[in-house]
C-alpha cells in the first residue's frame, strides 16, 4: 500500500533519465516503491531472453543493427503508456512525450566514476575512460537513430545533481513537485 493516491483517472507517468552512474535505477526503483507503481526499466537483458539468445549475442548484434536499441526503446514506451508507472531510461525523458513528469539526474564525471566504482569495482581510471566513451557512443547513437541530443535536458521539469542529495531526498523532491502539481496526494 502506499503513502500516495495518483489523482488522475489516467494515471500517472514519470521518466527518469540521466547517465550512467547518475542514481537513475535507484531514485526509479525507490521512487515506484513510494508511488506504489510498476517500474519499467526493459532492457537488452529481457530481449535477450525473449529472442532466446544470450546478453552478449544481443549486444553484439546491436552493434550493426539499429533495430535492438528502437525494440527496446519503443517497447518502453508501449509499456509506460499501459499504466501508471516509473520509466526510468537514459532517454525516458526524450522517449515518452506523455510523461506528467520529466526528470533528469546529473553528477560530474568524477562522482559517477566514483559510484561505478563501489557498485561494480575495478580500476578508477578504467571506469572513467570507458565511461566517456560510453557516453560518447550513447550520444553519437541517440542522434544516429533519433535526432535526440542527450546533453540537452533543460526541457526536463527537475534537473537535480545527485551529488548534492541522497536517492531518499531525491524521490522526496520529486514526490513534492508532484503534489505542488496536484498529481498525486497523500493518502
């Protein structure tokens, strides 16, 4: 049961985006738990699976086939449009225009770095080079397949630097955007 009561017959649609390392599965997961709604978060993990192949095997196509990153992001948003739900992806707030709320989490390169680094180990300067290539290739392919520049959040309704706060303080300014939208209300 939650603390929340979603005021709209419609529902409600909230996108997370943000790089790697940014809190965005987190501040998602928690964020639904709180709303008491489903997250979506479909990755090449569950196509994977779907398609009967391996992660790798997925990964390795969607190298020289565009149509693994559109699958995966169109069935995103055909799932955020079914029910009210937390869509957290790095283009959720580009992706589902219907969003009632578009948020988009920020850290410098050293404090996502950082973060990496606790959650999957390793060598600092490893994860930093391989982070600004990853970032670099993720925005070369999100203006490749759909004109979508994913440096330019200033659209989004919450910018929020995820090293100023906790993931608990984050979902809070979030809920309190909401209800200062009379989105939801306090059950």
């Amino acid at each position: 049961m939650s603390d929340y009561k979603i005021k709209s017959k419609s529902g409600l649609r909230i996108a997370i985006s943000g790089k790697s390392g940014c809190g965005n599965t987190t501040v998602s997961t928690l964020l639904s738990k709180k709303l008491g709604v489903k997250l979506i978060n479909f990755t090449f993990r569950q196509l994977a699976q779907e398609k009967g192949l391996t992660l790798a095997q997925v990964i390795e196509n969607a190298k020289t086939d565009d149509s693994y990153d559109v699958t995966v992001d169109t069935r995103q948003v055909e799932l955020a449009l079914s029910e009210s739900c937390v869509l957290g992806s790095r283009l959720a707030i580009w992706m589902l225009k219907e969003a009632d709320i578009k948020v988009y989490l920020k850290a410098d390169d050293e404090v996502r770095a950082r973060r990496i680094l606790n959650r999957e180990g390793g060598d600092l300067e490893k994860i930093k080079s391989f982070t600004a290539m990853r970032d670099s290739e993720d925005s070369r392919r999100y203006l490749k397949l759909y004109k979508i520049d994913n440096n330019d959040y200033d659209f989004a309704d919450l910018k929020i630097d995820t090293a100023l706060y906790t993931p608990e303080q984050i979902v809070e300014q979030i809920l309190d955007f909401a209800l200062s939208k009379d989105l939801i209300e306090k059950n």
